[in-house]
C-alpha cells in the first residue's frame, strides 16, 4: 500500500469565511453587522474564495511531484491501439481482369445524426484475380487420380467420389492461378443426389493448396446442400493458396473433401454427381485497420543543439507495427534518425530518437556533464537549418474501432468494380490511450518487475504490457511433465454480439498477439526457462432448464430472460460471482446455476436444471452430471443452452412433469 499523501492545508471555504468572522470579532469588536449583505463581509467571502483555490493547487503538489518522479522513472503513457478487421470486397460481377485494392483504401461504418461513422483503411495492397476452371481431378482415398476434365466438357455426369463415398475421398478443381485473400464462387450442376446426408450439414470440407498441405476454406454459403443439387459454393480462399503441380498440372488448386462424419450426422450413402462446373472470382478479403495513415509531415528546422523537441500536429500515434523515424536533410540527401526507447547506449555518432506516441513529441539525443567538466552526447545532433520531417506515420486507434459483425458497410474510397463490403467478424484489439491515473497505478508493479520474468505475476504484468488489447491474463507454473517450462494463457478481448453471447471463434487469440507476447517475454525470461504462449482451453457448457412464468404473457420474456442471464453468469470476460470472467478453474456447479434461474425477474419457479459438458469446437455432448470439471488452464464456454419456459396456469393443469 503506497503512503497517503499529506494534506497540505484542508481548510475549505466556509472555515476560512468562519475564521476570518471571528478574528473580526477579536480584533474590531465594533463590526456587529456580519450578515452577507454587509460589504465587508462580501470582501471577506471574496478573500475567502480565493484563498481557497490558492489551497487546491497547493494540495496539488504532491501529485505534481509524484508525475516528476515517474516522469524521472521513465513511466510513459501507453499509446492507443488499432483495431483490425476482415473486410470483404464484394465486385458487381466477375471481372476478365485483376481488379487491384490499394493499401489505404477507406471503408467505415454507417453513421447517422448522433454517431459519427468509424473509418477504417486497408493495410495492404489487395489483388482481386480472375478465375475459371481449368482441371477437374477426382481422387478416392483408395489411391489414384482420374482427370475428369474433358468428361465435363462432354457433358458426361461424373462421379464425384467413390461409388459409395468414404472418409479421404476428395474431388480437386484446377484453376489457372493462385487465388489468394479471393472470394471465389463454384458453380454446379448435379442430376443424381448424393443421397443420405442432411443438406444442412454434410460431411464435407472445402481447402487450399499451399504448396505442402491443404489449408480450410472458410465456406460462405453453399446452396448444393453438399453437392446434392445444383447451387452455388462461396469459398473464401486463405493468403497462403499457391499454385503448384499436382496431378501432372501446374495451377491454384482447391479441393472438396469427404470427413468422417460426427455423432448423429447422416453420411453419403451414394456418391453425387456434376455435370457443368464453373469457377469464377467474385470478390476478396483485405485487412483493414481503424487508422490513419500520414505521409510527408514536415517537422521543423534543426537549431543545431543537443535536446531538441518537436511535435506532431496530429497525436495519438499508433506504434503497434514499424515505429516511425525522422529524415534530415543534408547535402547528400535525406538522412534517417531511428526510434529508440533510451539514449543509454547511443554513441556520439549514432542517430536516435525518442517518441512520445501520446503527445506525438520527437526528442532528440541530450548532452551531459559529466563530474570532470567534460559533455558527453548520447547521440548525434541535426545539422543547424537542416529540415526535418516524417516520411510516414500512423494516427487513430481506440476502442471505437471494435465495431460489431457486419457494421462495416461503406466504401468511402472509389473503387471501380467494388459494389459491396461488410465483415463477417467483429473487428477488435482497438484500446483506448492510457490514462495518468493507470500509470500511476502501474507504476509500483513496474519499479517491481524491472524488466524482469521471475514470478508467474511478473509474467502477466509484462504480457498485458506487451498486447494491452487482451482481456485476461493468466501464468500458471510448471507442472510435473514440463519441467522448466511456463505457460502463459491469453484471452484476446471481445465484442459481444446478439446480446451477451460471444461465439467461440473470438475467444482465440491472433498469431501477431501471440507472437508479440512470447518476444517481449522471452526477453525478458529466466535463463533456461521454457515459455509457452497459447489460449487456455475452454470447456464447453450447456444448461437444460425447465421454468413456470408467473403471467402467461412473460412466458417468452422469462425465456430470453434465463438465457441471458446464463450467458452472463458463464461468461469467460465478464462472467463468475465477481463479473470479471469466470475464473480459471473453477467448476460449474448445479447449485450455481440453480440459484442464477431463481433470480430471473418474472420466474416462479425453477422444475429442472440439468448441466451437460460440451465441446465447443466439435459439439459434442456429454452426459447429465450435477458438476462439471474444469481444469486449472481452462475457461467455461457456454455452448446452446436451452430453456423452456411455461406458464404457471398450465403447468399446475397439466400436472408434473
């Protein structure tokens, strides 16, 4: 606990008013009229008041000096953070040539009278590449490969597996190039069905040659009901898809892969057939980052000294990827100063620079007197009159970019070809700039830690610094099997969507947090300590509730009621007893959430509650059980609970259940 901050004077107004009342009466005890309509009590209150603001800057001091110490310390204020989204391009019709997105390209989201729009750029060029089809290749887990190609051209119906079709079974489409971050569309044709699946969820995966494995292909809509009748397939075709040669041809190649299928799914029972097939791009998926980005800002002109400053116009700046750096001219052309965190181990010669992102300030390296008389330059200084400036630099960022699924809707910049954007999922890792209470607060944990991983709170104290966009944190120590090793568990932050409920998929950190955390800890390690930086494990829960409504009109507004109120309670961010995420480990209990469904305004009573344990990934369920496990490293998820609710009339003429 830090030590309280001395009050340098707690006299308020009225007990300076009080007090210069009474030295009055001491000292002119003729004075008798001390109402507020005497003038010489007004001038009294004046004095008063003034007084008063005079002692709130006084008892300031302390807090000015603590901001020197940190300031002395080297605490900065944490920069804001960008949040980042998928963005797709959706082109008005497939294109003959490649339609080409520009880095900076501006989509945002629809605003209205009393919210400004959120504007978000493309971060990379995106190429939209045309596609047909070229090669179609029929491979059965058996072995072999049959080129189908001219077949189709015939018009001849072909199997598109095995005559009954098994696990492995696979049907490959060639097209002329590698289609990667492209929206592509296969068209269909089928006369005979592949009977026995559910149309809804077929036994199938849609992947991506990489050129040493088959990537997944997130599937977009797909109106064959796994290839059973003519329709369309969207595909969304990963970054990594490159052309290579497989079955004797060189092309981009995609496949349609028969999996084994899971509990209670209905299996192909006859194989489906194509008679047409056509590819054909109609779109593509670009990153997009609410920022901006800004080039060529003159600086200011060098005076030729050591510890100068100059500042932006434009601040916060965003640091989350190449810092910025300075260029000076010269008669040899443009030099570059590069950022660095301190000046301790620059060299006279060396040009470097510090960045402030919160108040956009560049300072340049100091001169020091050292105790025998001599400066000593911890950098080099700018030629006197030499121009500076900032090729490149990024502002924006904050928690306003982490708009919800399929708010981005606009495209502000003009692209021909491009009718339509949106994003399938929420963008997210926006963080708003750190407060000076935060960093008063941090400060203590910093002075602790001194860039140091010893223990496991150390651990998560340096990953929340490193990626200030996750939500939790969590270090858990070695374990018998792992010698010498430490885990470190990441929950990314998330924006929930229809109400309180977070689907699975947000919930798993990006590579770049990952990759970010694990490069600032192994830095900053223990010698011969192992690290390991993943997501925790998520055990899957699904609550069964039966509830009697006290008016049959509240029937369904008890049902979302109890359903929100689930989702709430097991919720891995804002969930558990103290509405911070469920903790790590601890179990899910029938009394718990027994005593949740009671407090659900509107419920008369609760008949049952059943707790069954889920997979989140694969959903399967497992049996009834009165408490559900949860291991040291995991988090609950809470996976289609169901509640059915009726109403107390019926229930008691009805009977028990």
């Amino acid at each position: 606990m830090a030590l309280p901050s001395p009050n340098l004077d707690d006299r308020r107004f009225q007990q300076l008013v009080d007090e210069a009342k009474r030295y009055v009466q001491q000292r002119a005890p003729e004075w008798t009229d001390h109402n507020v309509s005497d003038p010489g009590v007004t001038l009294i209150e004046t004095f008063a008041y003034m007084v008063d603001q005079l002692l709130y800057r006084l008892n300031r001091v302390p807090e000015k000096n603590y901001a020197a110490f940190l300031d002395l310390l080297g605490i900065t204020l944490f920069p804001p953070a960008a949040a980042t989204a998928d963005v797709d391009f959706w082109l008005s019709a497939p294109q003959p040539e490649t339609v080409h997105l520009r880095a900076g390209t501006e989509v945002a989201t629809t605003g209205n009278e009393t919210r400004e729009p959120v504007v978000f750029a493309t971060t990379d060029d995106l190429a939209i590449v045309p596609s047909s089809l070229i090669r179609l290749v029929t491979a059965p887990v058996s072995g072999g490969q049959h080129d189908r190609t001219t077949a189709l051209a015939a018009g001849t119906d072909i199997p598109c597996f095995q005559p009954r079709p098994a696990p492995g079974d696979a049907m490959l489409l060639g097209l002329p190039t590698a289609v990667p971050r492209c929206i592509v569309a296969v068209r269909l044709d089928s006369r005979v069905e592949g009977v026995g699946v559910d149309p809804r969820q077929p036994p199938l995966v849609w992947e991506a040659w990489d050129g040493a494995r088959w990537i997944g292909c997130q599937l977009g809509s797909d109106s064959t009901g796994g290839l059973n009748r003519p329709g369309e397939i969207i595909l969304f075709v990963p970054a990594v898809h490159t052309a290579s040669v497989v079955a004797g041809t060189r092309a981009g190649w995609l496949r349609c892969r028969v999996v084994p299928a899971e509990a209670g799914q209905p299996f192909y029972a006859e194989t489906p057939t194509i008679r047409e097939a056509e590819v054909f791009t109609i779109g593509g998926t670009a990153v997009v980052e609410h920022a901006e980005t800004v080039t060529d800002t003159h600086l200011g002109v060098s005076e030729g000294v050591a510890g100068q400053r100059f500042a932006l116009s434009r601040s916060p700046l965003l640091l989350d990827r190449e810092p910025p750096v300075v260029e000076e001219s010269s008669p040899d052309g443009w030099r570059t100063w590069t950022a660095v965190e301190h000046f301790g181990a620059s060299a006279p010669d060396d040009r470097h620079v510090r960045v402030d992102a919160t108040t956009g300030e560049f300072a340049f390296p100091p001169a020091v007197r050292e105790p025998d008389g001599t400066m000593r330059h911890y950098g080099a200084v700018p030629a006197q009159g030499a121009h500076l400036r900032v090729p490149r630099y990024r502002t924006g960022g904050g928690t306003a970019g982490n708009v919800a699924r399929g708010a981005i809707r606009v495209l502000r910049s003009s692209v021909p070809y491009v009718s339509d954007v949106d994003n399938r999922e929420a963008a997210h890792g926006g963080v708003d700039g750190e407060t000076v209470d935060n960093a008063k607060t941090r400060a203590p944990t910093v002075l602790r830690v001194q860039e140091r991983a010893v223990t496991a709170r150390d651990y998560e104290i340096i990953a929340c610094q490193a990626a200030p966009s996750v939500r939790r944190v969590r270090c858990l120590p070695a374990v018998p099997d792992e010698p010498g090793a430490v885990r470190v568990l990441i929950v990314p932050d998330a924006v929930a969507e229809e109400g309180d409920r977070l689907r699975f998929e947000q919930l798993i950190p990006s590579e770049h947090v990952l990759s970010t955390i694990t490069e600032r800890l192994d830095e900053r390690r223990l010698v011969g300590t192992r690290l390991i930086v993943e997501p925790p494990a998520y055990q899957g829960v699904t609550v069964v509730a039966r509830l009697i409504a006290a008016r049959p009109g509240d029937v369904d507004r008890v049902r979302e009621a109890a359903l929100a109120a689930l989702f709430h309670r097991l919720d891995p961010l804002h969930g558990g007893p103290d509405g911070d995420g469920w903790p790590f480990g601890r179990p899910v209990q029938y009394g718990e959430v027994f005593a949740v469904l009671q407090q659900v305004d509107g419920a008369e009573l609760v008949e049952e509650v059943r707790l069954f344990p889920a997979d989140p990934i694969t959903g399967r369920r497992g049996g009834a059980a009165e408490r559900i496990e949860v291991a040291a490293n995991a988090l609950v998820f809470s996976y289609q609970h169901q509640v059915v609710v009726t109403a107390r009339q019926a229930a008691r003429s009805d009977g028990p259940a």
